[in-house]
C-alpha cells in the first residue's frame, strides 16, 4: 500500500463525513478498508495542507473526544465542530458519539459508490 494513495483514501473518506456530524480515526480507517490503522489517519489528517478542502477537524478518538495537540489546534477544531451545530463538551472536548456518529452514514456512502 502505497502511502500517497492510502492519505488520498483516508482524504475521500473524510469528505463524505456530512456537515454536523464527526466519525473516529478507527472510523476513518475502516472504512478505508484498513481496520487498525486509526493513527495513520491522525498521521493524513496532520499531513494537510493548509487551505485543504477536507474537512479534518469532522475526525474525532473514539472516545468521542477532541485529541489535537495543543490548546489552539483543539479550540480551533472545538470552534468549527460547534459552527456546525455539534455540541462539544467545554471542558472534556467530548462529543455525544450515539449522537453524531457518521461511520453508518459514510459507509452507505461508499457502498452505492462501489461495484
């Protein structure tokens, strides 16, 4: 597996996550095919260039909680998470995943999308 090709997938996948709603980096991963690689995906996500038309901060840890390192990159992604109307908790950085969870939804998605 190419790893250009891999971030391109984990790109796709992550601009299908709908406005509003989140999904895991093990989310992310799975649905690229390749379960078990959730810090790959931190690993594309940090990767971005910026002005990046992907919406990364849509990718949270399964614990529902905003992992960005710093205080900055986790305000800034708190910020845009609740523009969207998803509620963050201000002082866990948790998201209600019953609530928001996009993994089902993308994964209809790519199955219409596949042959």
């Amino acid at each position: 597996m190419a790893v250009h090709n891999f971030y391109q997938q984990i790109y796709e996948v992550v601009k299908l996550i709908p406005r509003g709603m989140v999904m895991s980096y093990g989310g992310v991963a799975r649905q690229c095919g390749h379960p078990g690689l959730a810090r790959s995906v931190g690993y594309a996500l940090h990767a971005l260039q910026p002005g990046a038309r992907v919406p990364w901060w849509r990718v949270i840890n399964s614990a529902g909680r905003i992992s960005i390192p710093g205080a900055e990159a986790s305000d800034t992604q708190r910020s845009k998470l609740q523009a969207e109307g998803v509620v963050v908790d201000a002082e866990t950085l948790r998201v209600d995943m019953r609530a928001y969870d996009a993994e089902m939804i993308v994964y209809e998605k790519l199955r219409r999308r596949r042959p």
